[in-house]
C-alpha cells in the first residue's frame, strides 16, 4: 500500500491525484471498499476522506452534481426524441402501431395524478368582458326590480 500520509499533506489546500481518482470511481457509483482495492489504499483511507475531508467532500459532491446535471439533460432530450415517435405513430395508418403508440403516451402521462390534479385546481376565472356583462346584468336586474309593473 501507498503511503497514506502523502494524502493527508494537501488535505487543506489541494487534492491529490489519488484522490480524485477515488473522486471520479466513487461518482460513478463504486463503493469504498472497491475504491481503495482498486487504488491499493485501505479502505479506512478512503472511508474517511468521504467521512472527514472537506475538500473532498465537496469535490465529489459537485462532480455528483455535474453528472445529474448532465443526465437530466440527456434525458429531457430523449424524451423530446421519444415523444416525436409516438406523435409519428399516433399518426401511423396501421391501427395496430396507433394502439401501441396511444398505450405508450396513456402510461406516460400517469393518469391518476393528472386527475388528482384537476380536482384541486383552482376555480376557473372570467374573463374581464364576461364580467362586464355580468355587471351591467345585474344593473339592469336592479333598475328593474325597482319599477312596480
């Protein structure tokens, strides 16, 4: 095994190039103990920059981020892509591939969640004319009922 005090030198400063290694295997989802097998560190190494080393710490957690970030983006990407081909198949003349193409955008959608949310939706609004002719309804109403006939 490598020296271990070597990594603890740049603990306030700089990371080491072993540790970002372990940075960059640990973002993509190996454990520790896989980690400091792969980089001939012990595992209590490993474990406590992930535990105890800011610089560390931080450093995986943007690099975490920066790959969601990035999977999120492909992903919205594909599902413009995805829904392109159900649009093409909602369109298709053979009724088989509409069928399969509705049931695909039907599951996608989650129906009762998009119920759920209609029942709590706010009342609807009228619109500016709609209620200047309810105004000058009730006026008229009024002038009216104040007329014995």
């Amino acid at each position: 095994m490598q020296n271990q005090t070597e990594f603890y030198e740049n603990e306030k400063n700089e990371l080491s190039a072993i540790q970002l290694r372990a940075i960059s295997a640990l973002s993509f989802g190996d454990n520790i103990t896989t980690v400091a097998e792969e980089l001939n560190l012990s595992r209590q190494t490993v474990s406590s920059w992930v535990n105890s080393h800011i610089g560390f710490q931080n450093a995986l957690r943007q690099l975490q981020a920066q790959m969601f970030d990035d999977e999120v983006r492909r992903l919205r990407g594909m599902t413009t892509r995805a829904l392109d081909v159900i649009y093409e198949g909602l369109e298709n003349p053979n009724y088989r591939i509409r069928l399969a193409a509705a049931n695909k955008l039907v599951s996608a959608l989650n129906l009762p969640a998009l119920l759920a949310q209609e029942s709590s939706r706010p009342p609807e609004v009228k619109a500016p004319a709609q209620l200047c002719e309810m105004c000058e309804m009730e006026k008229i109403s009024q002038i009216m009922n104040g007329f014995d006939v």
